[in-house]
C-alpha cells in the first residue's frame, strides 16, 4: 500500500516537473522571439530610431570604450611603463624595484584616471538616457502592436481611443481619485522592487544554492520590468499583475533567464553594457507576448492544473509596506490595501 502510494505521489511529483519545465521553456522562447522586434520597427519609425539610439549608445560607445581600454590603452600603458626590467638575463637580478613599483602605480592611476573622467560620467549618462528611451522603447512598441491588431497606417501616441483616454481597461476613472491611486501604486511598485532587488543582492551570499537562487530571483525581477512597461500601458492594475505573475512563476522564470545570462557571463561593466542593448529587445518581446493566452493554452493541455502560488514579492511587499507606513498619507489610499491580497 505504501509503495503504490510513493509511486502515484513520484508519478504525481514527475508530471508536475515536466509541466513546469514545459511553461519555463515556453516563457524562455517569449523572450527569444526577436523577429517581432523587425516587424515592430517596420511599423514604427520612432520606434526603430530609439532602439538604433539604444544600440548605438550602449554598444558603440559604452562597449566600444571598454574594447579600447582592454586592447589598447593597458597594453600601451604597460609598454611605456613594464612591469619587468628589461634586457637582462634570468641570472641577473633586476636592481630598479622602485622603479617598477612607480611604474605599476602610475599605471594604476592613469587608469583609474579614465574610470573617473570618462567611464564613470558615461554611466551615469547612458544609465538616464536609458531609463528615458526605454519607456519610450516600450510605448511605441505597444502602439506598433496595436496597429497590427488595427490593421491602420499610423499610429501614434496622441491617437488613442476616446474611451482609453478617460478609462484604462479595469474601468479605473481618470479623476483626481484615479491619478492619486495611480500615483500610489507606483511609488509602491518602486518600493517593492527597490527591496526585491536587495533580496537578490544578499541571496547571492548564500553558500552553496546562493547562485542558482540568485539566478532565478533575477530571472522573475527582469521578468516582471519587461512585462510592467506593457501592464501600465493596457491599464492593468497593480494587485492583478501581482497576482497573474505569482500564479504562473515558471513561464516567468523562463522569460528572465535570457535576460540574466549577461550578468553571469560578463564582468559587471561589461554586463552593463550588453544588457543595456538587450533589454529594449526583451521588453518589446514582452510587449508582444500574449502571456495570458499562452499560459491558458497549456493548461488546457493539462485538464487546467496548476501549480499554486508563490509569494515571490512577500518580504518585499512586507518591506514596502513598512516605509509606506512611515507615511500617513491619505493618497497612498487602502491601495496598499487591495493590492496586499498578496
């Protein structure tokens, strides 16, 4: 009896890790998907000039003055300045320590010179520049998919329908009442992934599990940025994306790791500066995505079974409503409330 109950519960136990495996793989191909970007740049010139701005920004000149550094100014640095004496044979002893050690100095500091004058000033400007082009990225994208769906010439940001202009589609009233709860939830969802964030700083410290678990923590946080530009465009509100992405963790967890690769496979300014060029692709794939239908889709496959909800946002949630507290103002109104059905 005890055996044939561990073998239904190992048979269970199997189904449900394909199934998972099924849905990571499939939100893993989403994110994949960049011939959409094409199509999407087809039917929008603004949006084909900020992803080339992105491109150019980040791979010309941010990558490009990394390729520069590493393969020739160090080089040239350490021509002018050896670390080795010169001429002299292994039997001799080379008397001009000091010398070296200025040189390795001085390298050092010419070096640190153009962190300081150029990489880091590049940083911070491609770091605003790219915060800006991305919304900009991801509006175009999603009326360039609105005019696929439309099947209308053009398209632009100040030709939307009446009805979208005074309502969001959750029916959400664009009154003073509306833009403070709008206001709101945004301050909380900077709050939440600010600290979320964090969380994935410190799992990264955990001996043994601590990368694999940083992996997927990160996979879900570049997840969910990719698919909130979408949400905020097609009005959807904060508990309910919330609560679609805790419900189906593993087509997100798919959907991020491509967008992780880059921070485990380069250094940290290297890894910059590809993701900052991969990111724009990966949210107007997210854009693009119809992650509802898809995930319903395979659920059908499966008699609708699911895999219950994770609380993936629950310490940060916790975090946020405790800053949040600190502030007794109206505004940020039982919003917190609905939204922590969390």
């Amino acid at each position: 009896m005890d055996r044939r109950r561990t073998g239904t519960l190992m048979g269970t136990l199997v189904t449900k890790l394909k199934q998972i495996s099924l849905l990571w793989l499939e939100g893993f191909r989403e994110a994949c998907c960049f011939h959409r970007v094409i199509t999407y740049c087809l039917r929008s010139r603004e949006l084909a000039i900020r992803t080339g701005q992105c491109f150019l920004l980040n791979g010309f000149f941010f990558l490009g003055s990394i390729f520069i550094l590493r393969s020739f100014i160090i080089p040239t640095l350490q021509w002018i300045l050896p670390d080795g004496c010169p001429h002299i044979s292994p039997e001799e002893s080379c008397s001009s320590g000091g010398i070296l050690r200025f040189h390795s100095f001085l390298r050092f500091g010419l070096v640190q010179l153009f962190y300081v004058f150029w990489f880091y000033p590049l940083y911070i400007f491609s770091f605003i520049l790219n915060t800006i082009w991305y919304n900009d990225i991801a509006k175009y994208g999603f009326f360039a998919i609105e005019m696929g769906y439309s099947g209308t010439k053009s398209f632009s940001q100040n030709n939307l329908p009446a009805e979208q202009n005074t309502t969001d589609r959750d029916g959400k009233a664009t009154d003073f009442e509306g833009v403070m709860i709008g206001i709101a939830e945004q301050v909380y969802s900077i709050l939440l992934l600010s600290f979320f964030f964090l969380e994935v700083y410190v799992t990264g410290f955990i001996p043994y599990i601590g990368k694999a678990l940083n992996f997927l923590l990160l996979s879900w946080m570049y997840a969910y940025y990719c698919f909130e530009y979408k949400w905020n465009f097609s009005g959807l509100s904060l508990d309910k994306r919330l609560d679609f992405f805790e419900s189906n963790w593993a087509f997100f967890a798919g959907f991020g790791g491509p967008c992780v690769l880059a921070i485990f496979l380069y250094s940290p300014l290297v890894s910059y500066g590809v993701m900052a060029i991969l990111y724009p692709l990966f949210v107007m794939t997210a854009t693009g995505t119809e992650a509802d239908k898809l995930i319903t889709s395979q659920r059908k496959k499966w008699k609708g079974a699911g895999f219950g909800r994770i609380p993936i946002f629950v310490s940060a949630d916790y975090l946020s409503m405790k800053v949040l507290s600190l502030f007794p103002v109206d505004a940020r109104h039982q919003q917190v409330q609905s939204t922590k059905a969390l």
